[in-house]
C-alpha cells in the first residue's frame, strides 16, 4: 500500500543566499554557507528529491513515478504527462535581490529546452520590515521602451514593486517580469522547470568577481509587457476550512489554517495532492493508523491512491494543498469533502 512520502531536501547555496532556511525552518544540516533555495519535492532531472520514509526509503521521485505510474500521479496526470512529475516545491530566503527575471511558456520551453514552462506561486512566510517583491509592469510597455530602460539601467522605473509581509500571495504566470527581494522567506509551489532568463543582475559580482550572464534575447520573446491592475492573490483565511488561493491550468493551490482534527478524502480527486508546512506542525494519519509527522519547512506527497486523512495540528498550524485540477468538472462534484471534519 502506498503512503506519505517525505524527501530529503536538496540544498542550493546561491550569491543572494541567507541563513532562514537554517534559522527559522530549522534545517541546520545545510552544508552551505549562503543556502538561497531548497527544493523539498523535485523531479527536475538531477535533482530528484530521494524518499527517506517508508518502505521505498532511498528510491527517488522520478524511480517511483515509473514503477506506479497513475497510483502516484493519477490517471488524468499521468495520461498527460506520463512518468514526469509536473510540480516542484521549493523554499527561498533571499538575503539580498534576487536578479530580475522571467520564464518561458510552455509551448517557448517545449521549442527552446523540451521543458515544462515555469509559471509559479509564492506564499510569503517572513518578511522584514520594508521587504519588497517585483512583479509586473506599473503600466502597458513595448519591446522598444524595455529595451530602452535595460541599456539605461532605469528597468526597476518601469516595474511594479510591493511591500510584503506574511501571509501574502503572488501567483506568477509564465512571461511575467518577476524578483524576490532582500529580506523575504517564502514557499513556492511551481511548474517543475528550472528554465529561468536572467534579465538584470544589478551588475552584480560572484566570488570571483565575474557578473551573472544575462539572457536579453531569450527573454524579449518570454516577457509578458501587459500591465494588471492587480498582481497580489487576495484571499479571505477562515480557520478550520479549505481557503482557494490559486487555481490555474499547471496547478491548484490552496490554504488550511488549522486548530483542530481536520479529515479530508482524496479518493474522487484521482490526483496526487501535495502538502507544504508553511507555520507550525502537525501529524497525518493514514490508513489502519499510521502517522506521519510534518512541520514548516516540510513537505509531503499523498498518492493518486490515497484516500482519506486526518491532520491532528500542534497548536494551529497552515498547510498549502497543492493537486492538479485536469477534469474540474468531476473535482466540483466531489470537492474533496471539505466537510469532513472531526
């Protein structure tokens, strides 16, 4: 029978990189001295997270994807994607900018890189005071003018920044101008894709005092130059129930905030669904009852063939439910059973 699985996070030490993932997720066994990314649910090939739970312990996502196939994915996902896992989960701590960037479509990364395109969500989990984000333009722009602005060094006139804190969401579609600043720690839930255009780097210098190569061409033809009236995801948090935060074609993405037992069945859903721990812990039980462990920073993949669960929080505690939304139609019918609830 399958089961939760927890993985083994892969670390990524970055120049933007800081010390929250060790200092607030707890994850002091970083080997790296500026840790800017790690992915705790991966099948980036290279970096497929390794399973450390469980009777497949030591078998990674991509080995066991192929051997159980629509028992891990589900059968819409897997007739769509076949044996490639089509999420990945990442946490980020930016000590200082991140470079100015965006990411291909679909169909650009299909032509360019035979990948998945990279639209992402992020859910800010700490902030100091003053913290901003990136995204989008203040208003509609050309080629012409970008163009004009990045060889002036003025791009950041052009773009919209935002005061963050925690708790707020972004969802960032594929071709929009993006940058975590200095002083953020957040989840986020993305296409599984590490295809990135790095269009500004501040003329920013590594270690040994070479600057990042940028990628103006490939972005041109990536970057969506619209303006929105709204870049933020506004959502109304109710405690003890499913808050929708994000819905889109690549994934689904919702918020519990909970304080008490919470039970859910998966079986109608025919999807693998995802939990991140973004505050607090709590325990999973599953089947004949067992238990599984999660707290911030963690995160744990539920089978396709999953069927009910309970979540009993420590104290109250907010998970991210993330699953793949291929046949919404019979997803409305049976919703999940957000009524199930001890």
């Amino acid at each position: 029978m399958l089961y939760p699985f927890k993985f083994k996070p892969v670390f990524k030490n970055k120049i933007w990189g800081g010390h929250k993932i060790k200092t607030i997720l707890n994850k002091d066994f970083s080997p790296l001295p500026n840790c800017g990314e790690v992915w705790v649910l991966s099948g980036v090939k290279g970096n497929e997270t390794v399973i450390e739970n469980g009777f497949l312990a030591g078998n990674n996502l991509a080995e066991i994807t192929e051997v159980y196939m629509d028992e891990i994915l589900g059968e819409p996902v897997y007739n769509k994607f076949g044996e490639e896992f089509p999420i990945l989960v990442k946490f980020i701590d930016a000590a200082d900018d991140l470079s100015i960037q965006v990411h291909p479509d679909d169909e650009l990364a299909k032509k360019r890189h035979n990948s998945l395109g990279k639209t992402e969500m992020w859910y800010v989990m700490d902030a100091d005071p003053g913290a901003k984000l990136i995204t989008g333009f203040e208003k509609d722009e050309t080629k012409e003018t970008y163009l004009k602005h990045l060889r002036n060094k003025s791009l950041m006139n052009i773009l919209h920044s935002e005061e963050v804190k925690p708790g707020d969401v972004f969802y960032q579609p594929a071709g929009r101008v993006h940058a975590i600043g200095k002083g953020v720690l957040l989840a986020e839930i993305q296409q599984s894709s590490d295809v990135t255009y790095r269009i500004y780097d501040y003329d920013r210098k590594d270690a040994s005092g070479n600057t990042r190569e940028l990628h103006t061409d490939q972005a041109l033809d990536a970057i969506d130059f619209k303006a929105y009236p709204e870049y933020k995801t506004h959502y109304d948090q109710k405690l003890n129930q499913t808050t929708e935060i994000v819905q889109s074609p690549y994934f689904n993405t919702n918020l519990m905030h909970l304080d008490s037992a919470f039970s859910k069945d998966y079986e109608a859903l025919d999807s693998f669904v995802i939990h991140t721990c973004v505050k607090g812990s709590y325990t999973v039980m599953y089947g004949e009852g067992e238990r599984i462990s999660v707290k911030q920073g963690e995160a744990i993949l539920l089978p396709a063939a999953m069927g009910k669960i309970t979540m009993i929080p420590e104290k109250k505690v907010k998970i991210l439910e993330s699953f793949m939304n291929l046949e919404p139609e019979k997803t409305i019918k049976t919703e999940i059973n957000q009524k199930d609830t001890l």
